[in-house]
C-alpha cells in the first residue's frame, strides 16, 4: 500500500522541524552553559567572588553584593568583555556604605598680652556665643581671635566639663596655651615665680571635676637677679654663704664643689637666675672661693664683674700678696678684683663713730647713734617714717662733725635693708654696715647681700646674719589635701560609717561620724575627692557592685544634706574587688564592708573615669533587668 505523495511530503516537513527543534534546543544549552562557565571564569580571575551567574537563553543574568560602587562597575566590565553586553542582564546591589564616625572635637585656647585666640572643631549645638563673651571678658578688651569651625554631630560625654574647666583655668592663667578634647585638658603656662607655681598647681587641680582627665606644665622662669651676687665668708663660725647666684645648674654645682672644699659643712643652695655678666662666672667664683679658703678668714663679695675680697685682720702680708697675685692672674678678663688687708688696729682713746637701728617684732625703730648735720638727720628720720611708717619711728641720733663722705648713704642703704625684716638690729661704722635679724623670706640673706652690693659699691665691707623664720600660718586656711585625707581616715577608724543590713540606708548610730566627716570636708575646701564603697565576698559579685555603689552615693547624699559644697566628689562602688581583710572570717568580712575618702589625683584620674565608666555601664545593663538587692548580698553587709 503506498502513502499519497501529499502525506509523504507533509510528514517529511514534520519530521525535519523536529529534528531542528531538538538541535535548536541542544544549542541553546549549549550557549547558555558556554557563556556562565565563561563568565564565572572571567569573574574569579578578576577576583569578584561574590557575584553570581545565571544564564536564561542568550541573557546571563548577574547578581550579587558589591561591597562599592566601583568594584559593581568592574565586575561589569569583565562581564561585558566574556559576552555582548547586550545579553548582560545587571542585578547587583552595592553594600551600603556604613555611616561617616564623628570627628574628634577639639581646640586650643592661647592666651598673652596680645589677647586671646582659640581654633579648632567644635559641635554645632554647642553654645559657642557664651564661650567667646566668657573669653572676651577675660580678654578685658583685647582682641579675640575666633578661628573655630562646626560640626553637625552629637556633643561627645565629658565635651562640656572639659569646656568650663578650660575657662577656669584661663581666667587663672594670663599667658598659656590650653588644649581641650572630650574629657581631657591639657594646660601649658608660665608663672611668676617657683611659689606662683605651686599656688596654680594647687588651684587648678582643686578646680577639676573629678572625671575630667588633666595634664599640668607650667613653667617658673628663672629671675633677673641685678646686682648678680655671691658672697661667701669664713669666720670662727665656719664658712658659708650669704648670697649665692648661678647663671645655670652646672655653674651651681661647680660653686657649691667649691665651697664645700673652702670648708662649708653646712648645706646650701644658689639662686638660678639671669643677669650673669660673664659666661665664666663660675670659674670667677671657683677661683675666688678657693684664694679665700687659702687666705683663711675673711669674705669675698662678687657683684656683677666686681670683685671684693677682704681678708682678716693679722693675715700674713706675704701670703696676702702671692694669693691676690694668683688670683688677679687666673681671673677671666671681664672681672676686676680689690682686695683688701686691713691695717692692725691702733689704741684709740675713743671710739669710732656708730649709727645704729633696731627693728622690734612689733614694728617699732629705734634710731640712735651719729649723724654728719641736721639736714642729714632729718632726712634718715623722713625716710625711716616711710618705710616703717610715721608712729613707728622714735630718733634720738646726735650731729657730730668729721663724718665719713659717704656716711648717708650706707646710713639709708642701711635702713633700707633693716626694713625687709621682721626685726633686726642695724650697725653702721666707717669701715663696715652690720645687719643682724629674721625674716619670712628663705632667700632674704641673698636679696639683702644684693642690695648693699649695689648701694654701698665696691670696696664696702658689710656684714649680715639673717634667720630665716617661717611665716605664721593664717589663721583662717583650707587643710592640706594630703592632710584631710588622712583626717578622714581617722574619724573612720574610731567611728566607722555603718548601714542597716543589706541595705544602702545609713544607720542612725553612724549619724555622728558623719558629722564629724562633714565638718572636717568643710575645713578642707574644694578638693577633688571619691567616695569609695566596698563589701565583702558573700553573694553575688554584680549585687555587691550595686551595693557598694548604692553605700557611696548615700555618703555623698548625706554630705550634701549637710551642706558641703560636693561639685568636686564622685561616688564610686568597687564592689568584692578591693578587699582590706580576709573574707574567709567575720572579723575580715567586716573590715571590708568599708567607705574610703581617696583624693583623685591627677596622675589617677585615667583609672578614676574607668571605674567611673564601669559603674555608668553596669547601672545602664541593670535599667532593662530591674533587680532587688536585698537577699542576694550578704546577710550582714
């Protein structure tokens, strides 16, 4: 039987768009595996691990997380170079970027005679109108120079405390610079002298909130000492100095080598100053020093480039000769040296003119003694109503004629002297001025050996013995910090700081002790201060943490009640960590069941904010989980 032409052809036509379609679909595949793995090649090489491929007919789809912008784009570019960018079909995301970190906020105040000028970073919302009138109040009508620039970001913790210090400290310190960041100051100034120093010391530390982190340079220049003096004597008393002056510590210690081998035993110190008139002061004084200790008894007296060396009487005249020869030689060349022997003494049938001078305690001046005319004594009387006031002064000195020339003016430079001590006694006589006395200065002997250097010239003899007494304490002051920190310690000891079991309620039997405490913090003034809670091991540590720090803010509670001022105390829990005992035994566990008064230190205040920072993050944790304390600590705490 044979098909009809017609269903043949129909039938072949058939068959052949089967078989294409089977090609066609084995072609496809064929495409599509092709261009991934070609595609998947091309990625890894290039490094594009995270991109993923998917090829759908002629399209090759491309997904995945880019961590930016540029490596999206790359990865594209790959692709398109493996297959037409035509069939590139692009679903990859770009990670988004995490946010900007605030900047760190900071700036530096620097304050002169010029004004005050402050640059740095800032917070937009802080106040920045009320920190230039507080600087231009400090200013007192110099320039202010603001070179600040914002930022709109959230005011870091500790910002504003750092900020109100640096204020305090500037209107304390007329040239300095003052570096502030969030919690941290960091002041550098120049005082007036060694005693302003300390004072600034003492003020700015007290002056510190005590989780402020503050780093102190302040520098005491080295005085201007005119005339610049050193003078040294032996006697039957020993050798020693009464003024000593060094241009730098080298030169001080070379000085002081050589007094100690001119036989002082006694120790001693030398003003470092400027005025110096000669590099090789030093040498001059080492040289010096040395020809007197040679000569045996006498002083020598080196003021400015002046050199006056006076020798006992009954000194060899030979010895006197060859040492001053020496001495003149060996001399660097800007010194000039006078050297004195005095002549035997002769009887006399009477004696030499005197002026002298007293100076009571209690401020009265006695004046007796030789004056050359009465328009001489009138002037001693007008200058000694000056300088020790009108009611003070009682004159009784005679006019004798034949006075020494120069007989005023040691008389006046006498006087002058006589007025920087408490009390004293002065001696004027035509070959020597004498001054004896005490003083609340510890470096009047070296002032007043200056003085008369200048006044009374080369050539002049003058002798001093000044003791030094110190000043009376005020009678209304604010106790050392170390002092009050160990005054603390001993209410404690004798009445310790007690609470009700369990609990951070002071007990009413411990009301007196904090009385006692109150009163003392009152007499202590504003000093920097934490309140320490401790307990002991039984329970839970974190409970007794939160009971610790419970006891020290009620301490702080109470001495506020008490009115003392508490701007400058922290309360602090350290919790079992600090244990003072054993607690393996009632009485340890009761030793450690404590408060402690600690003074916060600058070089602790780090260590403070941490344990600050602690306590503020343990109480943070403790808000979302509110706990009771009572039954989880020990029974007796």
């Amino acid at each position: 039987m044979r098909l009809p032409l017609t269903l043949v052809v129909a039938l072949t036509f058939v068959l052949a768009a089967l078989i294409c379609g089977v090609a066609a679909s084995f072609a496809v595949t064929a495409v599509e595996e092709n261009s991934e793995i070609a595609v998947r090649r091309g990625l890894d090489r290039a490094g594009h691990n995270w991109a993923e491929v998917q090829a759908n007919g002629l399209q090759v789809i491309v997904t995945g997380m880019a961590p930016d912008e540029a490596t999206r784009f790359n990865a594209l570019s790959v692709v398109g170079g493996e297959v037409d960018a035509s069939r590139v079909i692009d679903l990859m995301q770009v990670r988004p970027s995490a946010g900007l970190a605030a900047p760190k906020f900071s700036i530096e105040i620097l304050r002169n005679d010029s004004g005050v000028s402050i640059i740095g970073l800032v917070p937009a919302s802080m106040n920045r109108q009320a920190l230039l009138t507080s600087l231009k109040r400090l200013a007192d009508g110099q320039q202010v120079a603001d070179l600040l620039e914002t930022a709109s970001y959230p005011v870091p913790e500790g910002w504003q405390d750092a900020m109100d210090y640096a204020v305090v400290a500037l209107g304390m310190l007329p040239r300095s610079k003052i570096s502030v960041s969030a919690g941290r100051v960091t002041v550098r100034a120049i005082s007036d002298s060694g005693a302003d120093k300390k004072r600034l010391e003492q003020a700015l530390n007290r002056a510190a909130p005590p989780s402020l982190r503050i780093g102190l340079d302040i520098a005491a220049p080295r005085p201007v000492l005119t005339p610049f003096t050193l003078r040294f004597l032996i006697d039957q008393d020993g050798a020693r100095f009464d003024a000593c002056a060094a241009d730098t510590e080298a030169a001080r210690d070379r000085i002081l080598s050589a007094a100690r081998a001119a036989g002082m035993q006694e120790s001693a110190s030398c003003t470092i100053g400027m005025g110096v008139p000669s590099p090789r002061w030093a040498k001059a004084a080492e040289l010096s020093l040395a020809a007197l200790a040679e000569l045996g008894q006498g002083t020598v007296t080196i003021a400015d480039a002046d050199i006056t060396l006076v020798v006992a009487q009954g000194t060899d005249p030979a010895l006197f000769d060859r040492v001053v020869g020496e001495l003149e030689t060996g001399l660097p060349d800007v010194f000039a040296l006078h050297a004195v022997l005095p002549e035997p003494e002769t009887k006399q049938t009477a004696g030499p003119p005197e002026f002298t001078a007293t100076l009571s305690p209690e401020g009265l001046v006695q004046l007796r003694g030789r004056l050359g005319s009465d328009h001489a004594r009138e002037m001693v009387d007008s200058y000694a109503k000056a300088a020790f006031g009108s009611t003070a002064v009682y004159t009784a000195a005679r006019i004798v004629p034949d006075l020494p020339a120069d007989w005023p003016v040691r008389v006046l430079a006498g006087l002058e002297a006589l007025a920087t001590l408490r009390n004293g006694a002065l001696v004027v006589s035509p070959d020597r001025v004498m001054l004896r006395g005490t003083s609340h200065v510890e470096e009047a002997s070296a002032e007043i050996a200056r003085l008369l250097a200048d006044k009374l010239g080369e050539n002049q003899s003058f002798d001093l013995e000044i003791a030094y007494e110190a000043p009376p304490e005020p009678a209304e002051t604010s106790l050392d910090a170390d002092r009050c920190e160990a005054l603390l310690a001993e209410v404690q000891a004798n009445d310790k700081i007690a609470f009700e079991p369990g609990s951070a309620t002071i007990a009413a039997s411990a009301s007196g002790t904090m009385d006692r405490i109150a009163d003392l913090l009152q007499s202590c003034g504003p000093i920097r201060l934490e309140i320490q809670g401790h307990t002991d091991s039984q329970g839970r540590e974190e409970m007794n943490q939160q009971l610790s720090q419970a006891r020290a803010q009620s301490v702080l509670n109470e001495l506020r009640a008490r009115r003392v001022l508490t701007a400058s105390y922290a309360a602090v829990g350290y919790g079992e960590s600090q244990p003072i005992a054993d607690n393996g035994t009632e009485d340890g566990r009761e030793a450690n069941r404590r408060i402690e008064f600690r003074l916060i230190r600058p070089e602790q205040a780090d260590e403070h904010t941490t344990a600050l920072e602690q306590v503020e993050a343990e109480q943070s944790g403790d808000a979302d989980t509110e706990q009771s304390t009572t039954g989880t600590t020990g029974e007796d705490q």
